[in-house]
C-alpha cells in the first residue's frame, strides 16, 4: 500500500497543478490576444498530442523500466512548465510548449497504469482504481473553481511555476515511494507496423456491430458538449470576469458530472441506466442551447452544470461498450474510442473557437447544443433499436443498482473516457 500510496499522491499533484494550468493558459492568451480562437487553439492543444503521438510514445512504458518512465517524464513536463513561468513567449511558442508538455502525459499515464497491477493485486486493484478515478474528478471539479482564485491571486506566470513545482514533487514521491522494477521483456519487433493494424481491425470490429456502433458514437457526442469549455475564457470576459469567473465557469460541468455520475450510479438499476441512456444524453445538450437567451452568470453555470449532469450517461456507455466487446478485441477496441473522442474535443473546440470570432461564444455554445441535441436524439432511436439485447444479456437473478467506478476525464489515459474536460480514464 506504500507504492499506491505513492501513485495516487503523485497522480494527486499532477491533477491538481493541470487544472491550474489551464486556467492559467486560458486567461494569459485571452488577455494578451483577446482572440477567442487563439484562446481555443490553446485549449485545443490539451487533446490532440495524444491522438497524434500517444500511441507511439506509450510503448515506452515497455522497452524501460516503468518507474523511470514516470520520473523522467515528470521531470520533462516540470521543465517545459518552467520555461512557461519564466521565459515571456509569442503564442506560438507557447502552444508548442502545451503540445509538448501534454504529449509527454502519455508514457506517464502508460506507465503508471501498467504498474498499478504490480502494485495492487486482485480485489485491492479494482478498489485503487475507483479511488484513482474519484480522485480525478474531485480534483477536476475543485481545481478549475480553486484555480481561477489562485491565479487571480499570485498572477498567470506564477500559477504556471505552481504546476512545474507540482510535476517535480511528483517526481521526487515516485523515486521515494515506488521500487525499483525491471522492464518488462518480449516486447515484439515492427511494433509500429501493429499499431496501424490494429487501429484498422478496431474500426472493423466496432463498425460492424450496431451495438458497439451505437456505444461508441454517444461517447464521441461530447464533442459538442465540450465545447464550452474551451470558449470559458471569451465567455468570461463577456461578464466582465477574470480568472475567477473564468475556474467557475470550467468547474461547472464536472460538478454536475459527479453528481450526476453519483445518483445515476447509486440509485439507478443497471438496466434502467441502458434504458435512460438516450435521454440523458440529450440532457447533455439541451441546456447549452439557453446560452443563446444571454442568462446572467449564475444561469450560465446552472445551465453548464445541469449538461454535467446529462453527461453521466457516458457510465452506461462506459460499462455496456466493456460488456459487448470481445474480450480478444478489448483493447483495439478501446484505442478506436478514444481517439475518436480526443479527435473530437479538439476538433469542436477549435471550430467553436473560430466560430465565436464572429459570432460570439454565447452564440456558438447554443448552436453546439442545437447540433448535439439533434445528433443524440437520432443516437438514441437508433439505441432503442439494439439495446434489448444488450439489457436481455445483463440480467441476472437479482438485479440492484451496483455503484459504477466513474470514469474520469485526462487525456491520457486508459479506458473509455466520460467525455467531460480532457476526457480519458483516470485508471
């Protein structure tokens, strides 16, 4: 329990300081270029290094030794943050330091959860990779509300130093509390050769299934629903707010997903959750489109949060997507999902950030809720066609509402993403 301990306190300091950071990097490019598209290009920037080069780069977790793998990108990342804080940079430079800085998250992630087993056996692996998870959405619904504070409070550059202090004091935990292990043998050659491959057979596999088809397109729905999130800053400014109003904008939508991720998981039955699936992704939608009414900043987080709410239903899609797929097929499966949905995070935010050049972020956030709302609800008539068998296949002699592990949201990760912030798993 030592080395977990260890994992999750290190995993901790880096949500934490990541969450700082973005605030930080929204409100210093707003700031220096009022340009809603430059501030979403930025933001952009946290979801397509993975897609670009996260495969790749997560094979380092096998040709060394995982421990080091985690250190030295630590170390890397607490660098490039450095230089963030220190050096003044045009944008362009700064967006190469994002890019740079979020690619290195994936031999990290790859890494630490290829370790967790080793650390945690049987029952006590699922129990710390719940933990793992909660702690992510915690840190994720209180470091964007904490964050815009801290950095209306010591300054944009300063909080970027806080995030590189953040990465090396993970570091330091990880060489006092993780052992030494050796890297894991028989890594195959043209590995790389596999990953086109499998990227091909994926397709193939979720495509050719209406069920799976249907998983996976609700879990690529929240390239609509995240697009708030990257016009934050723009959308702040449009009440006259700072930093502040810029973190409790970001926090609004994870603090409906946990809540909502917390009834629908404890007081729903497994069944039910197929059944309400549809309609609470048009939950996720729906009330973005009151953006285009002008409410007053505490209707605009009561809106976004209520759309956190809605997003909960990726759990079903999460839990329903991990039954339906061949166990041979796990995982090429999974690496089709996730890339789809980074690819579609970055991709809305950077369209919603051109399109509230011209036509403002209130605008552009009501439009993204007319054009999901209308994605799910022809989604969710198509779920309804497929989805007996799916119900018909988990029932058991007692069916009772089993608490879920909530999927939380970092690129990077390893399992099916819930689609809220940098969406992937936290596990």
């Amino acid at each position: 329990m030592r080395e977990f301990r260890a994992l999750w306190l290190a995993q901790a300091l880096s949500f934490v300081g990541d969450q700082l950071a973005q605030v930080a990097l929204a409100v210093l490019v707003y700031d220096h270029t009022k340009s809603a598209l430059l501030t979403a290009l930025v933001y952009a920037l946290t979801y397509i290094p993975p897609i670009v080069g996260g495969p790749v780069l997560s094979g380092l977790a096998d040709l060394f030794p995982r421990r080091t793998v985690m250190i030295v990108s630590d170390v890397l990342r607490a660098g490039l943050m450095a230089v963030m804080a220190l050096v003044p940079m045009p944008v362009g430079g700064l967006s190469v330091l994002v890019f740079l800085t979020v690619l290195l998250g994936a031999p990290f992630s790859a890494a630490r959860a290829a370790v967790l087993p080793d650390v945690l056996e049987g029952d006590r692996f699922v129990a710390g990779t719940a933990i793992n998870n909660i702690t992510h959405q915690g840190t994720q619904m209180l470091g964007f509300l904490a964050g815009g504070a801290v950095v209306a409070v010591v300054g944009t550059r300063e909080a970027l130093a806080l995030n590189a202090l953040t990465f090396g004091a993970s570091a330091v935990i990880l060489i006092g509390g993780l052992r030494r292990r050796a890297a894991p043998k028989g890594r195959r050659d043209g590995a790389s050769l596999g990953l086109w491959r499998g990227t091909r057979d994926g397709a193939r596999l979720v495509f050719g299934d209406p069920v799976l088809r249907s998983l996976v397109m609700f879990a690529w729905l929240c390239a609509f629903y995240v697009i708030p999130e990257g016009l934050a800053a723009p959308y702040a400014a449009t009440f006259g707010g700072g930093a502040v109003t810029v973190g409790l904008l970001l926090s609004a939508m994870p603090t409906g997903m946990v809540a909502g991720a917390f009834l629908f998981s404890r007081f729903v039955r497994p069944t039910n959750r197929l059944r309400a699936m549809g309609w609470m992704s048009m939950l996720a939608c729906l009330p973005l489109i009151g953006a285009g009414l002008h409410p007053p900043l505490w209707g605009v987080v009561a809106l976004w949060a209520l759309s956190g709410v809605g997003s909960a239903y990726q759990l079903a899609a999460n839990a329903a997507f991990v039954t339906a797929v061949p166990a041979a097929g796990r995982g090429q499966a999974f690496g089709l999902a996730q890339s789809g949905i980074l690819a579609g995070q970055g991709v809305g935010i950077l369209v919603g950030g051109a399109a509230a050049q011209v036509l403002g972020p209130e605008t552009v956030v009501a439009l993204a809720g007319v054009l999901g709302l209308s994605c799910s609800a022809i989604l969710t008539l198509l779920w309804n066609q497929v989805r007996g068998g799916v119900i018909g296949g988990m029932r058991g002699p007692v069916e009772r509402a089993e608490p879920v592990a909530v999927a939380a949201s970092q690129a990077g990760g390893d399992d099916l993403p819930s689609g809220v912030g940098r969406s992937a798993s936290a596990s």
